[in-house]
C-alpha cells in the first residue's frame, strides 16, 4: 500500500474506531438525608422494673380541690342539720384526699431499665416499656435509627 495513504487511512481508522467504543456510564451515588441505622449484637447484663412516684410537693393542688368540693357537695346531701355539716366536712376531707392520691397516682410512671454489653465490651442503659421479658445473658440486637434504638431478639 502507498505509504501517503497509509498515513491518512491508518489516523481515519483510529479516529472512528475510537469514535464508536461505548463508554461506561458515569457512576451514580445516591444519598440520603435521613440518617443511618446501626444494628449491633449484645448480651443482657441487667434487667429491672422501677417505678417513679409523683412527687407530693410538685402536685398542683386543682385535683385535691376539686376532690374536696364535690365531696363537701356529696357529703351536705347527708343527714339534716348539725349531722350534715358533718358529713360535708368529712366528704371535703376525703375527697381533698381521694384527689391527692388521684393526682399523685397520675404521675406516677413505670419503665423497664435493661443494661446491655455490646462485643466491643462497651456497656449501656435503655429505657423500655414495663413488661420486656429480657433475661440477663440473652443475646439482642439493638438498633439505633436517628434518636431512636430499639432491643429485640
């Protein structure tokens, strides 16, 4: 072949050649805004029920007053005269006392704290719901997603 052809096919037929290879699409990277789960595998150190009782001097009184005024109320409808002014002052003061313990058993509040030994030997503290039938040396997952984790088995 002439070698002035040569010179002008051999470059022509790279070119196109070139030209036609398909070129591997640009990866694509999706992400998201929402956070990551983590799930890890733990052994159950501790498990125990607690109850917290309202604090007497953090009630508000309205409940006690109000307990106090109908059963003032229902207490008045008790015998005639002097007998009733005695009723209304016991009905006042069992029901000023009924609404106290009423308020008081309002703010009471049970949980389950569950203490956990992660494989890293890192231990922890949940909160759950009162009732978790956990038993210490049994195997969990805890998961952790945003603000909240949760324990199962």
């Amino acid at each position: 072949m002439n070698p002035k052809v040569m010179r002008t096919v051999l470059p022509l037929s790279v070119s196109l050649l070139a030209a036609c290879a398909s070129q591997q699409p640009a990866s694509s990277v999706t992400m998201s805004t929402e956070g990551t789960t983590m799930v890890r595998t733990a052994t159950v150190m501790n498990v125990r029920d607690v109850t917290v009782r309202g604090d007497s001097n953090q009630s508000s009184g309205l409940v006690s007053f109000a307990g106090a005024i109908l059963g003032g109320i229902a207490g008045s409808k008790i015998g005639n005269g002097s007998g009733s002014a005695v009723a209304s002052i016991g009905g006042a003061l069992a029901g000023g006392m009924a609404g106290q313990h009423a308020e008081q058993s309002a703010a009471t509040r049970s949980y389950t704290e569950v203490t956990v030994r992660f494989d890293n030997g890192d231990e922890r503290t949940y909160t759950l719901d009162p009732g978790q039938d956990l038993r210490i040396g049994e195997t969990v997952q805890v998961t952790a997603h945003n603000a909240l984790t949760r324990i199962s088995r």
